[in-house]
C-alpha cells in the first residue's frame, strides 16, 4: 500500500508542473541594434503605451533594469551588457497590468538575448553621516537665520 501512496504523491506533483500557467508574451516585437549610438550618459528613452513599448538606444542593462524593477546599479554582469544599444518595439494587448508588461518584458529578454535570472543578496555600503568638528550648527525652525556671502555685498534674512 506504501508504494502506491508514493506513486501518487509524485504523479500529483508532476501534474501540477505542468499547469504552470505561461508567462505573459508581446504579441509582436521587433529588436534591433541601435543606427545611432549615443553612449551610456545618455538618456535612453523606454515608453509604455497602452498598445505596447517603445525603447531606443537601450542597452541590455537598462532592459534588465527595467524589467526587475531594479536600479542600473544593481545589475551586476559583464561590460557588454552596456556595449551596445538596441531600439525595440513591441506590441501588446490593451489593459496589460504593470506587473504583466514586466513578465513580458523579461520574457522578450529570455527570448531574444537568451537571458536567464540569477537573484543573489549582496552586502552594499551605506552612508553615515557623521558631525564634522567645522560643521555648521542647525537651528530650529522658529529661530532667524541671516547670512551674507563674503565679497558679494548681499545679505539675505529669513
């Protein structure tokens, strides 16, 4: 009878893995490398619109940024996830929930750039403010505050 139990245990589990429902897709999408490089410091442009998204010069990292909610520091990888640029657009159904642009998004990622997921924690700095010996002191808010700028002639009162 044990056995039995077991076999069932198993089929069930493999049942359920198999109804795992899809992630959400584009229903088109086009990818291409950037005519016009601008490089890193510039703006790169990523717009969600009711019928889909637009980016233009994105680099990879943008895209996973984007895709994972994350801060482009927080995507941690090679170089060359920032080596090249890409405009896409993709195409989708009206009434897509952020969190289904999101899912499609990474599933454009996995898709075209065969990228796979890897979450780790890491220990990052923080900053501590700390009371320099020269800092100025801070008043409280019912008190006057005058100050002038050397050379300048001007003095202003709050």
């Amino acid at each position: 009878f044990l056995p039995f139990v077991a076999a069932g245990v198993i089929g069930t589990t493999v049942a359920v893995m198999h109804c795992q429902p899809t992630p959400p897709v584009f229903e088109a999408a086009s990818v291409k490398l950037s005519g016009h490089t601008v490089g890193p410091d510039y703006n790169n442009q990523v717009s969600w619109t009711p019928a889909g998204l637009t980016a233009r010069n994105v680099t990879l990292r943008r895209l996973i940024a984007d895709a994972w909610n994350l801060q482009l520091d927080q995507v941690i990888g090679p170089a060359w996830l920032d080596r090249n640029e890409y405009d896409i657009e993709a195409r989708m159904a009206e009434g897509a929930t952020a969190e289904q642009k999101a899912l499609m998004l990474e599933s454009l990622l996995a898709d075209r750039f065969s990228l796979k997921q890897h979450s780790e924690s890491r220990d990052r700095n923080i900053l501590k403010l700390k009371k320099d010996r020269c800092a100025a002191q801070m008043m409280s808010a019912t008190s006057i505050l005058s100050f002038s700028l050397p050379g300048s002639g001007r003095s202003w009162r709050c």
